[in-house]
C-alpha cells in the first residue's frame, strides 16, 4: 500500500490534478491511477462533495477546479 505522500505524487502524474485534487482523491480512497480505472466519475465527483461536506469543509468552487468539469 501507497502512503499518503506516495499516492499524491502519483495521482499527480495526470494531466489537470494537482494537490487539492489528488487530496481529495485520497480522501475518498482513491491511491493510485490503477484504483481509477472502470470507476465512474459522476460517482467519485459526489463522493469527494460529500467527503467535504461531512468533514465541514466548503469548497470554494473555481472555473476549472472542483466542478463537475473535473471529472471529465
């Protein structure tokens, strides 16, 4: 198993992720390029709002990061 450090840099490895979005692929028990094949994204892109959403968080919502654009 990745640690936590091991998977960001990985995830970050994808064209359009950065920290905040490889965090929050973690956060929702994503590790690796590998946890994201046949997964759907609508599905991941709910998760990680309900993720936050139960941790308090707020996102602030940007032209290109955290919409539902992401996930495409």
């Amino acid at each position: 198993m990745l640690t936590k450090q091991q998977a960001i840099k990985e995830l970050k490895q994808i064209r359009g992720v950065g920290i905040s979005i490889a965090n929050d692929l973690w956060n929702i028990g994503i590790t690796s390029i590998k946890d994201l094949k046949a997964k759907d994204p609508e599905l991941l892109y709910h998760q990680s709002n309900k993720f936050a959403s139960c941790k308090g968080k707020t996102k602030k919502r940007r032209s290109g990061r955290g919409g539902p654009c992401v996930i495409f």
